[in-house]
C-alpha cells in the first residue's frame, strides 16, 4: 500500500489564516450582542480573538494532533464557505425586508454568519478526515461555489420582472447557486481531483463564456 500523503505546510497556513480571521469575526460578534459603540473597547474583542484562535490551531496540532493531510485545507474551507452562506443570508433577507423595516439587526446578522462559520468549520474537518481529501479538491469546491454563485445571480436576473429590483432575483438565485455549486463540486471531488491547471482552464473558461453572454446587454 501506498504510505500515507503528508501534510504541507502550505495547508496548515491557510487554517492558520482562516482561523485568524474566524477570531476577528467571533470578536464582532460578540460586540454585536454586548451592544459595544465605542471603538476603543470594540477592537479589544476582535484583536484579542484574532490572536487566539491560530494559538488554538496550534495547540491543537500540537498536542492532539498531528492534523492530518486534507484536514487542515478542509476545515478552513469550511470555515469559509459557511461564513460567506451566512452573510450570503443575511444579505438576501436584507434585500427583501428593508424597504418595510424588518431587515434583521446587526447582531442577528452577525450570529447567523458566525453560527454558519462555525458549523462549516465542524463540517469541514470531518469530511477531512473521512476523505483526507487532496488539498486541491478544496480549491475545486470553492470555486464551484463562486461559479454557482455567478451564474445563479445571472440567472436571476434574467428571470426577474422588467420594472422589478433586479437585485431580489439575483440574491436569492446567487443563494441557490452557491449552494448546489458546492454541493456538486464535492461530489465531484469525492471520485475526481481536477489538477490546478484543469481548474485555471475551467475558470478561463467560465469567464470567456460569461463575457461572451454579456453581448447581448
């Protein structure tokens, strides 16, 4: 049997990364809920979260880890795959609430990001150490995601009335499209790696193609 892929270093910086802005947003959430105004005492919480949470990782590493291959580019994935779903969220209800007033406030939007971010993170790392996915598979799933994204906000605008708000059918379409983007590309990655040059001629080719649709505007 073929030994076991050993983890780079290069994956376990993203976590690093992802982690460290994972604290930021942890900090803002929970100013959020404190109700903090004033900027001095705000950043304290963020600053302080920021700090923590790549002391956490490594820690974890440390002590009862190793982290495994895939399981690092994984849980950062995740992490930031659900953050993006909860402002993705809190943005389409904004969209169509505001006009009455019933748009959530900051504090809602803040814990239903930091609620999915959180839940992405947990998700992530344990389809890394079910798969131990290579940390390519990852890049492939995120970029489903945007071109699922891309193309469901075009198409809801496509679809959208000629005197309504465009931007309700393309946020609500772009919601739907990211989701079934990531969720496509993860089954895909299951069976299949692109390589890095596959998915730079994928996105070359996404983007000539929307360019080219654009002509009719």
């Amino acid at each position: 049997a073929a030994p076991p892929a050993q983890r780079t270093q290069a994956e376990l910086g993203a976590l690093y990364v992802t982690s460290a802005l994972y604290g930021v947003g942890m900090g803002i959430w929970l100013d959020s809920l404190a109700t903090i105004k004033d900027p001095g005492l705000a950043i304290i919480m963020p600053l302080g979260f920021g700090a923590a949470a790549p002391i956490g990782v490594w820690a974890w590493d440390r002590y009862a880890g190793p982290i495994h291959h895939g399981v690092a580019a994984s849980t950062a994935t995740g992490m930031i795959l659900g953050g993006v779903e909860g402002i993705a969220i809190a943005g389409t209800q904004w969209q169509y609430t505001r006009d009455d007033n019933k748009d959530w406030e900051f504090k809602v939007q803040t814990s239903v990001t930091w609620a999915l971010a959180t839940a992405g993170g947990v998700g992530g790392w344990a389809f890394g150490e079910w798969l131990r996915p290579d940390p390519r598979s990852m890049l492939f799933i995120r970029s489903g995601a945007g071109w699922g994204a891309l193309a469901g906000s075009m198409f809801g605008i496509s679809v959208q009335g000629r005197h309504d708000d465009w931007k309700d059918g393309s946020s609500i379409a772009g919601l739907i499209g990211y989701n079934v983007g990531i969720a496509g590309a993860g089954a895909i990655s299951i069976l299949h790696t692109p390589s890095l040059q596959s998915q730079k001629y994928m996105w070359l080719g996404y983007l000539a193609g929307a360019a080219a649709g654009c002509l009719v505007f």
